[in-house]
C-alpha cells in the first residue's frame, strides 16, 4: 500500500481535469472512482485491524502492570519481568499513566491516526470524484455563456 504522500502525488496528477477533452474527463471519472474506491476500502480494513490490535494490546498492558502476565508470554514480547523498573506498583488510580505513555502502545496509536489520515484523504478524494461530473458541467455552462448561448 501507498504512503500518504504517494497517494497526494497520484491524486494531484488524477485531479486534473484536460479543459480541452472535457468528454474524457467524464468517461473517465469511473475508473477514477474505481482505483480510489480500491485504496479507500484497503485502507479501511488496514485500520479496523490496527484497532484490533490496539484492543488487545491495552488487554496484554493490563495484565502485564498489573502482575497478571506470565514469565513465557513477557518473554515472547521481549518484556522486562518488572514494568515499575524496582519502584514500588503505583496505586490503582495512577496506573493509567503507564498505560497511556507505553511505548508500544504510544507507537501503535502514531501508526492508527495515520491510518486514519489516510482513510480520510481517500474519502475526499472520493467525494470529489463524485462531484467531478458536476464540475464539468459547469465549465461546459461557462463556456456556452461566454459564447453568446
């Protein structure tokens, strides 16, 4: 899948609309819709799955602050045995401050608002792909004016 930076270099070049050749312009707008529509639904999916994984890496984080975590499953995830690195469990009222600053799960969330910038950019281009038809139309009533018609 494409970066986010690809997908504005594509789009900026698929954004164009050939004023000369408006009748291709149109035609083409199905296919436009179709590659867009391909990377908006990928995208999508890539984030349901991310978020997935997030909710069990909040589960796991439980278990591990909490002692719950057993010694193999620390070591398949490369955990060291003591989250409080020798100082004394937090009270529970100030457990979510671990949570929330876990590097994982700090890293995890960078990469769910990515995916979430880009689900959201595929969106507008979509919605714009939409309106194509009717920008074009409006050229078309432009030029007609202009003409005298």
């Amino acid at each position: 899948m494409m970066n986010i930076d690809e997908l504005h270099k594509i789009w900026n070049i698929d954004s164009k609309i050939d004023e000369v050749n408006l009748d291709e312009t149109s035609i083409n707008g199905a296919k436009l819709h179709a590659k867009y529509l391909e990377l908006y639904s990928i995208a999508k999916l890539r984030l349901k799955k991310k978020e997935l994984k997030k909710a069990v890496l909040k589960k796991d984080l439980w278990l591990y602050y909490n002692g719950k975590m057993s010694k193999d499953e620390m070591d398949q995830r490369d955990w060291k045995y003591d989250p409080f690195d020798g100082l004394a469990k937090p009270l529970k009222s100030d457990m979510e401050k671990f949570y929330s600053t876990d590097s994982e799960l700090l890293e995890l969330e960078l990469q769910l608002e990515y995916d979430k910038t880009y689900v959201e950019t595929c969106k507008e281009i979509l919605d714009n792909i939409k309106w194509r038809s009717q920008t074009i139309k409006n050229i078309i009533a432009w030029r007609q004016f202009q003409s005298g018609n």
